[in-house]
C-alpha cells in the first residue's frame, strides 16, 4: 500500500506541504487579527458618536451674552440676599406671590421635585422673587414656606420693592409681570423657570428642531424633568 507520508518525504514535498501549511494558519491568524481590529475600529466610531450625542448636541446653550443683573432683596428670615450669595451655584428662578390662585401652586409643586432632587446639595439654589410684595412680606413668605415644605436652606423666597422687581423680571430675565386688575389676584406673570450657571450666565437646551428653549415650563412635568437633569449638567 502507498504510503503517503513516506512519498511526500522522499519527494521532498512534505517540507512544501507543511510551509504552505503554516502560511494558510498565519493567514487564518492574520484574518483573524484584522476581523478583531475591525470591530474594535467600529465600536469606537460608535462610542465617539454616542459621546458627540451626549455632550455636543447635548451641550447648553448660554442664552443672551450678558449675567444676571445684580439684585437685593429680603428672603423669608429677614436676611439681605443678593445675586453675589448664587456665586459658583447653579440656581433656578421663578416669579410668583403667595396669593396667586392657578399657576403659582403647579410651579412650585414642580419647584419641590428640584428641592428634593438636590436639598443636600449646597451648590443648587432656587429664587422665588414675590411679584406682590406689599403682601407677601417676610414674615408671610416664612409662613408660605412653612406651609409648602420648603426646606432647602438655597431656597430663597424674595421680597423688595416691587419696581426693582418687575424690572428685575421683565428686564434681566425677560419673563413677564405686570399688574392686571382683572385677572384673579390682580397680576398676571409666566409660569415658566430660568437656569442660571455657576457664571451667572441663563442657560437651556435645544429643542428637536436645535432651537434654545430658553426656559423651562414650571406647569410641565416633563420640562421640569429636563431641568432637574441639565442642572446636573451644570455642575
């Protein structure tokens, strides 16, 4: 019976077999590394992507090229508050007056879902500047406190003189209040909430279209949602 092995080595073609052999594994092995290489190249071009999601159409638009304007006014402890103690915080700010009968207990419903987010965070404030502040004196926004849980030592109820806060409002933020005699409470004012950065800056983000939203609807759960986490995006 022929026997190959001993043909192919008294031909010599044995040795040829088994180089050829070894260059068919090499290859094998080299189609392999470039397969693994393959891979990894592409779930890199995936993690960038997810990361240009994430933090580039993700990133917040500063809205307006100027800060806050200064301001002082009483908060519910009869302290003098001014935009110098939100210094290096990320705050949010709201117009409202105790009295009010249908926006203002939806905003600062929603209002108390950013105080338990973040109360232990001392880096988090919130700014609720009264609009009706010949009611709302110190004394009656402690006691408003009081009643509407709110506890965050960074949560500052605001009065003053009404001009520096209506010019604080329709001006320096550009969210409307005025007096209105037959509205119910006898003002009238958006329900919406600003953030503020640790610069003092207004910040928002994008809508689907890449628009700035600009603020945050205080009356949407789910818009209070996206701020809770773009706050945290701040810090």
């Amino acid at each position: 019976m022929l026997n190959i092995e001993e043909l192919l080595k008294n031909t010599g073609l044995k040795g040829r077999f088994n180089s050829v052999f070894m260059m068919q594994k090499m290859k094998k092995k080299n189609y392999s590394y470039i397969g693994i290489s393959f891979i990894i190249l592409v779930f890199g071009i995936w993690v960038v992507v997810q990361m240009q999601d994430r933090y580039g159409r993700g990133k917040l638009e500063t809205i307006g090229t100027k800060s806050v304007p200064s301001f002082s006014f009483t908060n519910q402890n009869g302290e003098n508050i001014t935009n110098s103690d939100f210094d290096g915080k990320v705050y949010v700010v709201e117009f409202f007056f105790t009295s009010c009968p249908d926006i203002c207990p939806v905003m600062n419903e929603n209002m108390l879902k950013i105080q338990k987010e973040y109360f232990g965070n001392p880096d988090v404030g919130i700014a609720s500047f009264t609009i009706d502040p010949t009611h709302d004196t110190p004394e009656v926004l402690k006691a408003y406190a009081e009643t509407h849980g709110i506890s965050k030592k960074q949560w500052h109820l605001l009065t003053g003189e009404k001009e520096a806060i209506f010019k604080l409002a329709n001006e320096g933020f550009n969210l409307y209040v005025g007096e209105s005699p037959q509205e119910i409470g006898g003002f009238e004012h958006s329900g919406f909430f600003a953030l503020v950065d640790k610069d003092g800056k207004i910040r928002s983000r994008k809508d689907e279209n890449g628009n700035p939203i600009i603020y945050y609807d205080g009356l949407d759960a789910k818009q209070v949602q996206m701020l809770k986490e773009d706050i945290k995006k701040l810090l």
